[in-house]
C-alpha cells in the first residue's frame, strides 16, 4: 500500500526539502526509475528535477520503507541508501562457510558500489554480453541456465538480470528465430539472504518493463532462488550455461586457519584485522593459502556444473599493486581497526578483543588470479583486467580530488557499516557500533582530504575447457 505524503505540489517540495539532507543517505534499499511501480511520479508532479517528485510510505511486513524521490535526475536508476541490516542466522551450513555466513557475509557496500558507479556499467557490461552472445552463439540452448551468485537481497541483481535478456533479446531479433530461447535464472545467496524482499523486488522488475527494449520481443525468462553456499555444488552436473558473480570472491569461506578468535595463535596478527604492514609475513601467507584454497575449489565446483563451453564473468575486489601489504582494502580496514583501537584507549573495547579479531577477506591481484585459473587447468581466460572505482558510492567523478570530504565520509562509513555491521556486532557487542561508525566516518574524511583513494576491482570472464 501507498500512500501520498502533502495535499498539493508545494507542501511535497517543502517536506522533501525539508529531509533531504537528513534522509537521503539513511534510506533503505531501493531503485528509483520513472517506470517502477513503486514510485509516484507523472509529469505534472515532477519538479523540474530540483527536489522531491513525491514521497510515499510502504509497509512489507512491519517494516515502513520511506522513499524519498530527490533530485530525479540525479538519483534516476540508481540505489541509494544501505540495505537494513539483518541480524545474524545460524545456518547450519558445512563448515567452509558457516564462518562468513553466521557472521553476517553482506554485500550491500559492493551492490551500492555496483549501482551507483557509472564507471561499473562502463566496464562490465560489454563482459557480460559477450560471455552471454558466446555462450548463445555456440551452444545455441532451448533453454538457457544462468545464475548469479551471491546475489543479496537488493534489486541490483535485477540489473544483470536484464543484461543478459536484453542481449538474448538482441540476438534473437537480428536472427529472426521464430523459436527464441528461453532463459532460467538461479539467483544465490546463503540461506539468511532476504530472498522475500529479492522477489518483490522482481515483481516489480517485471511490472516496470525494465527488461525490455524498444521495438524488441523480450524471451520468457523464469526466476528461481538457490539458497546455500558457493562454496558446495549448487547444481547438476554440466546444467548451467553462464555463471555470473559481483562483488562476492574478495570474501573467504572462513577466516585463515589458526586466526579464528578462538585459536590460541588469533593474536599473532596484533592491533590489526586484515593485512597491514606490521603483519608477520607467515599471517599474510595464511591469507594467501585461504584465497589460493577457496578459489581453487570455487573453479571446480562451478567446472562440474558447467555445460561443455559454459561460460563465468566474475567481478570482485583486488589490489592493483602486486605487494600484497599495499592493497586498497589494506587502507580501509587500516581505518577500521583504527576506530577499533580508537574504542580501545576510551575504554569501550578490551584490548585482547581486538587482537583477537581477523576479517575473512582477501583482496588478490591479477596476477595471483591468473595463477589459480592456470593452474586448475579448467578453464580458458578469455579476457581480465582491472579498473578503479571510488570509495563513495555517491561519486562518480573520475577526477583526482573529493568535493565534500566530510559527506564522502559519511557516505563510506554507512557502506561498512552495512557490511561489517553483524560481524562487529558478534564479536565486540551491539553497543560499540555507533561510535565506532562516528569515528571511522571522521577518519575516512580526513583521509580523502589527502588522498582520494579508490578500489581495485577485477573483472574475468572464463570459458570451459
């Protein structure tokens, strides 16, 4: 049910105005398009693109989601806002990925990257439609497989979605098949992912006509959820055609072997919880054995089920430097762990807490990539690169300097804190999160005045052998 909030165009300005400022980067997750269902906007309302067209109020099972329409222009197509943190689940998975899915393995500081950051577009799309034009050209499937894994529960799944049936579309009609494919996706993610909120949001996908392209046909396509780690088989043997990821592989099935809080050998990584550059060389090698190890078994298990000539397009977070002590996730979880520490010297965190505490996360370079590929001898490369995207997912600038380093700083604090919310929450307590978010907000400002610091990320797209 919707609602409009202000009898008349004037009082919808006012109120907009009014909370723009304080709202527009607290809201939950959402889309804004001129054709979604979900939002109230017809030409006479629209103010010119200056501030609010409408604001309207959902209720979804207790839950009342404010979607405040500002700045059409500016905000059209895009996500804003983090998704609303959801409390830690006991899965009961196998035990490679109970460590990232009970700590809460959230993807929302990506997903936000990925919508909002036009550069992401720019560089992944071509990749995913040429992987899905390859795929269709040489298999030439009644009916095509597709999954996305690690999908989350935002609409930002929704996107690769339509990528790859509007290129399906394409092909179709330059072909003239009076037969087109049908396409059946599988979106993934861990059993505590809010696949609820995934299909409403499908539905209304569907209702938008976002799949569809002027003049063209769109091929019948159905959607399925598959809960469970992609760290297991997921599906039959040689029944998928294209594997798709985003933002998903910098995450490990666990913490390094021996760096579990529990372990008597956790604090051997003192003061920091990720790789920094007073880490003993023997922890960073453990870091490295996980990913080699995780990789390794993700390549296989998606090679068994891969049709012959199945294809994979994965995007994730790397280090462009092949120092492994100087990768661009090294510098923000520096910050963290200097908020962390921060709390420590307040008296608000103990100290062997800290010490205790090691994030299941790895950020590889190209190279590190291309050796694992190589070495299952499973699949072809057939293309990989690196670019660059900013911390804020509110800036697409590609320029060298931030305009509103406090904003931005706000900006990136609520980003990871979506994403290292539940983990913090476990292991240190649900009392530090504010003031832990409040000061690395101020540090993350700070640095951006000085450096305007960007994430690595690497996109590959592979063939089976």
């Amino acid at each position: 049910m919707e609602v409009e909030i202000g009898d008349t165009r004037s009082s919808v300005s006012t109120f907009a105005r009014q909370l723009t400022d304080e709202l527009i980067f607290n809201l939950p997750t959402t889309t804004i398009s001129s054709g979604a269902s979900i939002v109230i906007a017809t030409d006479s309302m629209m103010l010119r693109g200056r501030t609010a067209t409408s604001v309207t109020r959902k209720r979804e099972e207790d839950r009342i989601v404010w979607v405040l329409l500002c700045k059409l222009g500016r905000f059209q197509d895009k996500k804003v806002g983090p998704n609303i943190p959801q409390a830690p689940r006991s899965h009961g998975e196998h035990r490679t990925s109970f460590s990232y899915g009970r700590r809460g393995r959230r993807m929302e500081l990506f997903q936000e990257l990925k919508a909002s950051n036009e550069n992401f577009v720019r560089e992944t799309k071509p990749i995913i439609q040429n992987a899905t034009r390859d795929v269709y050209a040489a298999l030439s499937p009644k009916t095509m497989i597709v999954s996305d894994l690690g999908c989350s529960s935002g609409p930002n799944t929704l996107l690769f979605v339509s990528n790859v049936i509007n290129t399906i579309a394409d092909l179709c009609c330059k072909s003239g098949e009076g037969d087109p494919v049908e396409l059946q996706f599988f979106l993934n993610d861990l059993t505590g992912n809010d696949f609820n909120q995934l299909f409403r949001s499908l539905e209304e996908f569907k209702r938008s006509g976002t799949s569809e392209q002027k003049g063209q046909t769109k091929p019948s396509y159905y959607v399925s959820g598959t809960p469970g780690s992609y760290y297991n088989r997921l599906f039959p043997r040689q029944s998928v055609h294209l594997f798709h990821s985003s933002y998903c592989l910098q995450w490990r099935s666990q913490v390094p072997e021996g760096l579990e809080a529990w372990s008597s050998e956790a604090q051997l990584n003192e003061d920091n919880i990720y790789i920094a550059r007073t880490t003993p060389p023997f922890v960073v090698k453990r870091y490295q054995e996980q990913f080699h190890m995780d990789f390794s078994l993700f390549l296989k298990l998606r090679h068994e089920e891969l049709v012959s000539g199945g294809q994979m397009v994965l995007i994730f977070p790397g280090r462009k430097d092949e120092d492994v002590y100087n990768g661009d996730l090294n510098k923000l979880f520096g910050l963290v762990v200097r908020s962390l520490q921060s709390l420590v010297d307040k008296g608000l965190v103990e100290k062997e807490k800290l010490e205790s505490f090691n994030l299941p996360v790895y950020g590889p370079s190209v190279a590190e990539v291309k050796e694992v590929v190589m070495q299952s001898h499973m699949f072809n490369m057939n293309h990989i690169k690196l670019f660059e995207a900013n911390w804020d997912p509110c800036d697409d600038s590609e320029g060298d300097d931030v305009q509103d380093s406090a904003r931005s700083g706000v900006n990136v604090a609520k980003c990871i804190r979506s994403v290292l919310k539940t983990l913090i929450a476990c292991h240190f307590g649900e009392t530090i999160v504010d003031a832990l978010f409040t000061e690395f907000a101020r540090l993350v400002a700070k640095h951006l005045e000085e450096e305007k610091t960007k994430y690595a990320i690497i996109v590959v797209s592979l063939k089976k052998i």
